[in-house]
C-alpha cells in the first residue's frame, strides 16, 4: 500500500518536471497526514527478535510490538535459518509494517551469533531483546522505558518480568540507581554468582551493546553458542555502562513453551557451551581484584557438569570428559580451597578418569 502510494508521486514528479525540493515536500505532507511520520526518523528504540521456528508464536509478539504507544521504533526480525514457516510469515508481516526489518543468516548459527546481527543491523538510540515467544506486558512499556532513560541519560534500565507458566513476577536487580563500581558489584550475588543473567529484562543504550560486541566477536563465531550466553553480554554491557536504573514496573511477559531451547534438559550444545562460557570468564577476569567471580565460576560449572556427567558417560564423550578433567585439575592445583571442597572436585575427577580408556591421572 505504502509503495503503490509512492510510486502515485514518482509518476507525477516525472510527468510535470517538479523541482526535487517540491517531490520531498510532497512525500513529507503524505507521511505526515498518513500516520507515518515515524518511518522517516531514527528509531528511538530498535526491538531485535533470535527467530528460529517460531512460526507459531510470532503473531503475538509482534503484535505486541506494532500496539506500542511509542511508534517510532524498528523492529529487528533475525531468521536464523528457520526451517518451518517462519521467513513467509516475516515477509508478509514486513509488507504491513515497514517499522520490520528482516535479517536472515545464511544457515543455523544460533542464539548468541543472531542476538549479535540484531545488534549490528539496529539503528535505535536504544536496544531491546525480545524472544519471539514472549512478548511485551502493555501498550505503553516502551514509551515508559524511554520516558525514563531520556532523563538521566542511563546507559541500562533493567524491568521487571512476569513469568507465565509459574504465574509470578521477577525482578532480578535492586529498584533505583546504580553508578560504577557499585553498578558492576550489584549484578552478583553474597556468592559471587551473576544474579542478574538475562538479557532480554533490559532496556541497554546501542553503543553499550556495540562495545560488549567488539569485546565478545571473537566467540561470537566460535560454533554454535545457544546456552548461557545471556550471562556474558550481561557482564559486558554492566562493565562497561556508566549509571544504570532498575523499575519495579512489569514490561516483559516470559512465556516458557515446551519447544525452547531451555525446556530441554540435556544437549550436547549445552556442555560445549558451558566450556565457552568458562573460557569468557578466564579472559573477563583474569586479574587478582576478580579472581573471586572466577572461582565461583568454578564452582559453577562443577556443580552443572557434575549432575549431568552421567550423560557424556553413556553417549562415550571422552575427549570432552578429558577437557573438562584438565579445567578441574588446574583448579584443583591453584586455587586456595576448603578440604571439603577440594574432595568434592576429586571425586568427580575420579569419576572421569575411572571411564576414560587413557586414565588421566
């Protein structure tokens, strides 16, 4: 419709020979009596979707989207690959909406690889990630965000979410404002654990993103990186933000369907990306002032690795056994720990090497 109405003033540009300023104040006056001002403006916000399969689901969380009080936004459709309905039904919400942009991988790379293209096909002042199963709480949650992020000039507001299936309301940061170092401390727990690991609860500035990209583009396309990459472009995008705000307000509605990734309980993607993971946070902390969030890294990926080492036994993985053995080993050997501790990570090294054909020690 908007490209037949446009092709009306070319036709008559070029008939009666209007001077070019005449044509643009032309197209003008139409995008301004049509609704559709917005589209010649920078987006103040850019909505970037991670699509892979979700024919299903994607009328409502566009639709979410297109409701918005706030219209000058873009939004940032990535097909990675998807082998369902999904790209048609992209193409004919695109030819409705010209605020949708369509970016398709050029085959299935995953989460963390098409999380990466949304941010780097964006244009908004700020970003926001939205799983194409999910979608926003209400019409005006992102005139709302943007409302308040204008004030102050923050670099990151973080919101509160309602998660469907359990019927109840998470908010993973302490309402208010934060600023360095206090911004970068509050993000982990009394354990050192990151407690704040989701990404799509935030609203972040695009050149903070950018710089949490170029920090993390080398593992961007190491293989397929579907699990726990959340955690590292938080720590990123916190490391490098200045003042930070937290609302209690409900924006995101989380909807936990049974084909996500994170319903399934085992996958080999999952363990490989455990070790990316583990790799991320040796380069990201890797100082003594840290070396804290760097153990209880350790212990995390312990305490993952073994409830589930069961299944790299069954299924014969023992060049991944043996690489998860060396990561424990140097642990084992140059970090201050508790007996106890120091028992638990014997134990399960003991495990690994008693089902290895070459014992490893």
């Amino acid at each position: 419709m908007l490209k037949s109405k446009l092709k009306v003033f070319l036709i008559v540009f070029n008939k009666y020979k209007l001077k070019k300023k005449y044509f643009y104040i032309l197209v003008f006056l139409f995008f301004c009596f049509s609704g559709k001002l917005h589209i010649l403006k920078k987006p103040k916000i850019s909505i970037f979707l991670p699509i892979y399969n979700k024919e299903n689901y994607l009328d409502s969380c566009i639709q979410s989207l297109q409701k918005q009080t706030l219209k000058n936004i873009e939004i940032i459709a990535v097909n990675d690959y998807s082998s369902d309905g999904t790209l048609n039904k992209l193409i004919n919400l695109a030819k409705k909406d010209s605020r949708i942009k369509i970016v398709n991988n050029d085959k299935n790379r995953g989460l963390l690889y098409s999380r990466a293209m949304g941010i780097l096909n964006s244009s908004g002042d700020y970003l926001m990630n939205i799983d194409p199963d999910d979608e926003l709480a209400s019409d005006d949650s992102l005139e709302y965000l943007y409302n308040i992020v204008k004030k102050k000039d923050f670099d990151i507001i973080s919101f509160g979410a309602f998660f469907k299936q359990k019927n109840r309301k998470v908010n993973k940061c302490s309402i208010g404002i934060k600023r360095q170092p206090k911004l970068f401390k509050s993000i982990f727990d009394r354990k050192n654990y990151i407690k704040d690991y989701l990404i799509w609860n935030k609203l972040i500035k695009r050149e903070i993103f950018i710089q949490a990209y170029e920090a993390f583009k080398s593992n961007i396309y190491n293989g397929k990186w579907n699990y726990f990459e959340d955690d590292i472009w938080n720590i990123l995008v916190n490391r490098f933000a200045k003042i930070k705000a937290c609302v209690k307000k409900i924006i995101y509605i989380y909807n936990n369907n049974q084909d996500s990734l994170m319903a399934n309980r085992f996958s080999l993607i999952e363990f490989k990306n455990l070790l990316y993971r583990h790799e991320m946070y040796k380069k990201l902390f890797n100082t003594k002032d840290n070396e804290k969030y760097l153990i209880a890294e350790y212990f995390f990926l312990f305490n993952r690795l073994k409830d589930q080492l069961v299944y790299l036994i069954l299924l014969n993985k023992h060049n991944l056994m043996k690489k998860i053995a060396k990561i424990f080993l140097f642990f084992l050997n140059n970090y201050n720990l508790s007996i106890e501790e120091k028992n638990d990570i014997y134990n399960f090294l003991k495990i690994i090497n008693n089902t290895n054909n070459n014992k490893l020690f």
